[in-house]
C-alpha cells in the first residue's frame, strides 16, 4: 500500500581502507516486507545491512560513495543526527549481546538514551517491546536479574526488545540465529512475520533456508554487488541468473 | 550542540593527557639541568667509568655504583623470574581453586609491603643468614637481591599471569588434543604465545628492581668500593642518592642529580627495549 | 638420560617446581608479615595512635605521621585520578592512533618506570626549591600523584580495554553519542579495574619512603597546612629504624603500614566484587 519504498539505494559504493566492500549497488526496499541479503561471506551483504544504519562507520577510515534514501531522505546528507538514524533503523547483531546489565536496564537502554527519565514511561516502553518480541511471559517475573542468565534463544530475542523499544520503523538482523537451536529459531522467525506488519524487515540469513522461510523479497550479493534481486519465490525458483540457482541450490556458498 | 559538548569534552581530555608528557619533560629538563654541570666539569668519561666515589675530594666517578645496580638486578631476576613464571603457571592452570584464593592474596600482600619493611626485614633476617651461612660481612649484593626478587615477584606474577590467562582456551584445547602433555602445552605453546606479555613483566621488574632505594639501602652495606661477588657490600646508584641527598650540597647535590641522569637513561633504554619487544609479537 | 627426561617424568617435575615456588611464596609473605606484625602489634595502642611524637620520636605515638600520611596521599590522589582516568579515556575512547597519542603513551610508559628516588628529586627540585612550596604537605602529594599517574593511566586503559567491543557497538546502535557509550556501556564494566588502579595506588603513596622523605621532609611536628612539612609512617620508620632511635616504636609503625595496606587491599577486592556482582 506504500507507494514509496523504505529504502532506496542508489550507486552505493562502501571502501574499506581501499577496498572495495560494495560496488554501485542499487537496491529498493519496501516497506513493511521481509527483505533477506543473502549470498557468501565477504560477499557484501553484511556491509550492506550496516550501511543503512551507518554503522560501516564504526570502521577506521571508511568511505562511501553514493546514497541510500530513508523515505526519500538520503542518510549521508550532511544534516543528517546519525543517532537519530540509529533510532528509526534498528539492529540486532549476530550473537546474542546482552548488555552487563538487568534485563530492565537492557530493554530502557536505547529509551534511557533519549532522556526519558519517568519510571513509569520508561515501565511501559520495556513491557511493551517484550511483548512484542515474545518474550515478556517469560521474564516479566524477573526483570531485575542480570541478562546474562538467559538462554541464547531468550538473549536474542532481549536483543530484539531491546531495539523494539525504541520504536523503530526498521529492524536489522544480522544473522540473528546462527548461534541458536532449531526450536529458538523458529520463535524468532515466528515473531519477524508478525512485526513485519509494523516494520520493515532487513535480515542478512545465515543460511539460505531461512531466507526461504521467512522472506518476501531476495537480493543476492556476490563480490559487492547485487547479482539478482527479486520476490522470494522467483530468486528461489526461477533465478534468472546461473550464480543466483548455484547459490541457493548449495552448489556453493 | 551535542557536537559542542563532544568536542570539548575530547579537548579537556587532551588536555589532562597532556599532563604526563608535561610531567616527563619537566623531570627530564630539571633532572639534567642540574646534574649536567658536575658530568661536564668531570667529563663524562670519568663520571661514568671512575671507579673513585669521593665527594670531599671533589672525585665523582660511579661505576661501582653502575656495577651495584646491574649486579643486584640480574642476580634478583634470576632468582624472581623463574619462581614469578611457576607462580602465574600455577595459579592459571594447576591450582585448585581454594588454593588459588590463598596464593593471589599473599601475592598481594608481598606486593603491599612497603620497601622500608623489606629492607629492614632483610636487615634482620638475610643479612644475619648471609653473613653465617655464605660468608662475607652479610651485607651484600646477595642480600639486595633476595629483598628484590621477594619484591617484584608480584609484579612479573601478575602481568605474566594476564598474559597467559589472555591466551584463547582454544589454543590449550589444539594442543592437548593433539595429545601433548600439559607441561609441554605450556613450555612450547602457551609461554611462547604469551611472551610479549611476559617479558613486558620482566622488564617491568627489572625497572623496578633497579629503582629500588629503600629496600635495599639497609642491607647492601653501602661501601663505595668496586665489588667483586655478591657477597661483598655496595652501593647502587640509587642508594648513592638515598644516603647522601640527606646532606649533599653544593656541587655534592649536583654529582647526586647527575648520577639521577644516568638512572634515567637507563630506564629510557630499558623502556624502549620493552617497547620493541612488545611490538615484534 | 632420555629414560628420565621423557614426557611423563619432565610433567611430574615441573608439576613439583612448580607447586614449590607457589608454596614459597606463601611462605616468604608469611614470614614478613608474622615477624613484623608479632613485634609490631603489641605496640600498637589509642596512644600510639593518638598522641605525637616526643622526644625526636623515642617516646609518644606517631599521630603526626599518621595525618602526615593521610594529607599527602589524599592529595596525590586527588590529583593523580583525574589526570590519570581522563588521559587513559583519552587514549583509549576519543582519539585515532597518531604521533600525540603515541608520545603520550611513551611518557606515560617512561613515568612508570622513573625510580621514586628520582622522582624525591624531581619533586625536591621543582616543588621545595623552584617552586618555591618548601617542604610541605603539597610538595608531597603532588610529587607523589605524578608518581601514581601512570599506574592510573595503565589500569584505566587496560579496564576499558577489557570492555567487549560489542557492547560500544550495541550502544552506539541504539543512538548512542560517543560520550553516552562511554559513560554507560563502558564505564559501568571497566570500573572495577580503575578502582582497583586508584586503590593500588593509594597502596604506593603509602609505603613511598623515598620520594617523600626529599619533598614532605622529616618533621616531627603534627601538619597544620598543605604547606605544613611532615612526615610520613613510611618515612618516621625508616629514620627510626635507620638511626636505631627505637625499635619498639619501629615495629609498631611497620605494623600499622602493613595493616593499612591489608585494609587497602581489602576495601580493593570487596568494592571489585560489588561492582562485579552489580554488573552480571
């Protein structure tokens, strides 16, 4: 129903030192869908997925080239509050980080950041993203333990609150399950279809299954740039390109 | 406006780290701006390679001194670095954990004692123990060493020990399934990996071990001459300066200064050694 | 020889030099701490505690050199902490590896290894003489800070160095400014070991004989001022132990150095475990 995507890449080209990450990538999200970055290690898509919350420049002597639009805006504009950036496009990391600290304080973090200082808001911010990421059954009778005590499966889906609690309009996951069992998995995939129907997705899989799973839209990195981008089904079963059906096949990866 | 904020707050910062090259430059310049006129009156030469200490006949050559300091330091390493090594071995791979709660606070607490204790433990219990079992007057080089070695165990312990402890497990974990003992996994894999670590200890102690004053201004004896074993008494170029700065004066205090120029040279040398030690990893 | 020397054999020696010199170890501290604190004790009362020294320090107590004590280590302290805490943030937090941060950390590296009978004359030269503080409770103290300044900067550094990348990264991914990172993903985990560096350093500022006998100098007389000279336990027992002017009295000050710096070591590990505890 969103005429204009939520991201549009336009030319992105991402160095690192002088390597090149990326290679004029174009790209178009929209809204609302579950979108996966697939393709091999160094293959991109993991610069990818940082760029669109500018955290490639976490990196020593980075460069990038080209933009990438927010709803139109170009989030390399100079006028651009990167931490207001890092608000509306929220991550999720690879291994379940929990920081050294209660589960309360984990899930008021990103809030507390923004000032709001009033127990009661900052109550109902927690409770309301653990609900959305499935968890607050599960811990709401020991908010105050450390986060550390929770399975890996609870940890990443803390993670996910965390974000959640900011009210973001997208989520990135970079590979949010390698690290997981089968059954912790599944709940995460689980929730991501039903937050899809409030945010943007952006999930960079660990493997190429769960792209299958889970996604409603496919591009496929190689080398820093896009080979072939398309709805889950046709990158899934009529790729137009070779590479595209080696690579989901498990001819290489 | 955040931008404001975050940017004073790094020149503040800046500013307060300024402070300690500050600190080193003003020691430097007032250390050697002191002590330079005796070394040029006396003429470097002689400064360092006179064997003759004797302020009232205006002689100030400290190479007894010089010797002192190199023969205390080496024989207190070789005592310490060894029995430091076991030590973090032990505590970071063979020892229970109840053991390891007695052994790290003891090392604590010899790291605790000040120097003048030391010095006036080893002036009751060593040099007693030299003189009767080793011979000489007791007061020696022997007995700085001891009261040295005892003295930087806890800092080679500690630092070795980070260093082994940093070590991934998965290092262990390769060599032991590839069915080496652990004593060998240690020998060839672990001491080897940590030695950046390691011997950033042993120069530590050493630097140490050569700025001590106190602990072993009572149990070396202090005579001026050149020694010739560990047994017989000496100065070293700190304890120069401890006896003396007392009631020095004149060109007498700047002789003291000057022999301070050289400690500091020594640890500049032995600092940029460490530093390029820690960068071949 | 080879029979002797195999694998098993060089496990089980090395195993009993090893557990040897752990032992030894314990022994040594053991027979320091046991033989000062047996002739030491004993002589430690209220009046030792309270009451001055009297007659060049054979008689009375040694309260004088108790606040002596107190005053110049408060104030190295005072000083050595910030200086030391920000460079190490400095270092470590804001700036991108370049010659300024390299020279800095040499210096700091250099500071470290400086014997204390050089900083007694650094501090004598620039404070007492040039300028001008005399022998005083100030020339002391910040002799003394400069002193502990590197071990501030090292321990810091190495604290928040310990701190998981991940958790800046988390932090600045949740909209974090670098100084709201620091202060809340960072500090909270690396403050264990800074206080452990300040606590270690108070530790040396009380046992430094050297470098304060040539800047607080020897007075006998209870400190009234910064500039007050004074002398410290460290200092008042080295002089009596030195002169043999009372070894009673000696021991007694040696006693309570050492029970300062068991206390010291103390507070150190238990605000180590709260901290720790609070934060996992």
């Amino acid at each position: 129903m969103a005429s204009q995507p939520k991201f549009e890449v336009k030319q992105l080209s991402v160095y690192f030192r002088h390597e090149a990450a990326l290679q004029k990538v174009d790209l178009t999200i929209p809204s609302n869908t579950i979108y996966s970055l697939i393709g091999p290690a160094m293959g991109g898509r993991t610069t990818m997925l940082r760029s669109l919350n500018r955290m490639t420049e976490l990196v020593p002597k980075t460069r990038v080239e080209g933009e990438i639009l927010l709803d139109g805006k170009n989030i390399y504009a100079a006028d651009v509050s990167v931490p207001a950036l890092r608000r509306r496009v929220g991550m999720v990391f690879e291994l379940p980080t929990p920081l050294p600290m209660t589960i309360f304080d984990n899930v008021a973090y990103g809030a507390r950041l923004t000032g709001i200082k009033s127990t009661s808001t900052i109550h109902q911010i927690v409770e309301e993203a653990l609900t959305m990421a499935v968890l607050w059954d599960e811990v709401k009778d020991r908010l105050h333990t450390p986060a550390g005590r929770l399975s890996g499966g609870q940890q990443q889906r803390l993670c996910i609150a965390r974000v959640l609690a900011l009210k973001p309009e997208v989520i990135l996951l970079d590979q949010p399950c390698s690290g997981l069992d089968p059954i912790s998995t599944a709940k995460i995939e689980d929730s991501l279809i039903t937050l899809k129907e409030q945010f943007t997705i952006v999930i960079a899989p660990h493997n190429v299954q769960q792209a299958g799973r889970i996604s409603d839209r496919v591009a496929f990195f190689l080398s820093g740039k896009v080979v072939e981008e398309g709805s889950v089904t046709h990158i899934f079963t009529s790729p137009n390109d070779q590479r595209t059906a080696d690579y989901v096949t498990g001819r290489f990866g | 406006m955040i931008d404001f904020k975050e940017k004073s707050t790094e020149l503040a910062l800046l500013f307060l780290a300024l402070s300690s090259i500050a600190s080193l430059a003003l020691i430097t310049i007032f250390i050697i701006a002191e002590g330079v006129p005796v070394i040029s009156k006396v003429g470097i030469i002689n400064f360092l390679f006179g064997t003759e200490w004797a302020p009232s006949l205006g002689k100030y050559g400290i190479l007894p001194m010089i010797v002192g300091s190199i023969s205390v330091t080496l024989v207190a390493l070789v005592i310490a670095v060894p029995t430091a090594l076991c030590c973090a071995i032990f505590l970071v791979e063979l020892s229970p954990r109840f053991l390891a709660s007695i052994v790290r606070p003891a090392i604590q607490v010899l790291a605790g004692i000040p120097s003048v204790v030391y010095g006036f433990w080893g002036l009751i219990f060593i040099v007693p123990f030299i003189r009767n079992y080793l011979g000489g007057p007791g007061f020696s080089i022997l007995a700085g060493s001891i009261i040295l070695a005892i003295m930087t165990l806890p800092t080679i312990i500690s630092i070795a020990e980070d260093a082994l402890r940093a070590l991934p497990p998965s290092y262990k974990e390769g060599s032991l399934a590839l069915g080496t003992t652990q004593w060998q996994t240690i020998v060839s894999l672990q001491i080897p990996a940590a030695r950046s670590g390691i011997t950033a200890a042993i120069v530590l102690g050493m630097g140490r071990a050569i700025g001590e004053t106190m602990a072993v201004i009572m149990v070396l004896g202090n005579a001026v001459a050149l020694p010739k074993s560990i047994l017989d008494p000496a100065r070293t170029l700190t304890t120069n300066i401890g006896i003396e700065m007392g009631y020095a004066s004149g060109e007498h205090q700047q002789a003291l200064f000057a022999t301070g120029i050289v400690l500091l040279i020594i640890i500049m040398i032995l600092n940029s050694i460490a530093q390029y030690a820690a960068r071949r990893r | 020889m080879s029979k002797i020397f195999n694998r098993r054999n060089n496990q089980r020696i090395a195993k009993v030099l090893i557990w040897a010199a752990a032992f030894a170890v314990i022994l040594v501290m053991l027979a320091i701490i046991i033989y000062v604190l047996g002739k030491g004790l004993p002589v430690v009362n209220l009046n030792f505690l309270t009451q001055q020294p009297s007659d060049a320090g054979r008689a009375g107590g040694i309260s004088s050199a108790i606040v002596g004590t107190l005053l110049v280590t408060f104030v190295a302290i005072l000083v050595a902490t910030p200086l030391g805490v920000g460079t190490a943030f400095y270092l470590t937090e804001y700036a991108r590896e370049s010659t300024v941060t390299r020279i800095i950390r040499f210096s700091a590296e250099c500071l470290a290894g400086v014997p204390s009978i050089v900083y007694g004359l650094f501090g004598f030269i620039v404070f007492v003489i040039f300028l001008k503080l005399g022998w005083s409770v100030l020339s002391g103290g910040l002799t003394l800070a400069i002193m502990v300044l590197p071990t501030i900067i090292r321990t810091t550094e190495e604290a928040i160095r310990a701190v998981p990348k991940i958790y800046r990264e988390v932090s600045f991914s949740l909209g974090g400014s670098r100084w709201q990172t620091i202060t809340r993903a960072v500090v909270p985990s690396a403050l264990p070991g800074i206080t452990t560096g300040i606590i270690l350093s108070i530790g040396r500022c009380v046992g430094e004989t050297a470098a304060v006998i040539l800047t607080a100098g020897s007075s006998l007389r209870m400190p009234t001022s910064l500039l007050s000279p004074t002398r410290t336990m460290a200092v008042h027992f080295y002089i009596l132990a030195r002169e043999g002017i009372s070894i009673d009295i000696a021991y007694g000050t040696a006693a309570l150095l050492i029970i300062s710096v068991l206390i010291i070591d103390i507070v150190a590990n238990i605000l180590v475990r709260v901290f720790v505890a609070k934060v996992r």
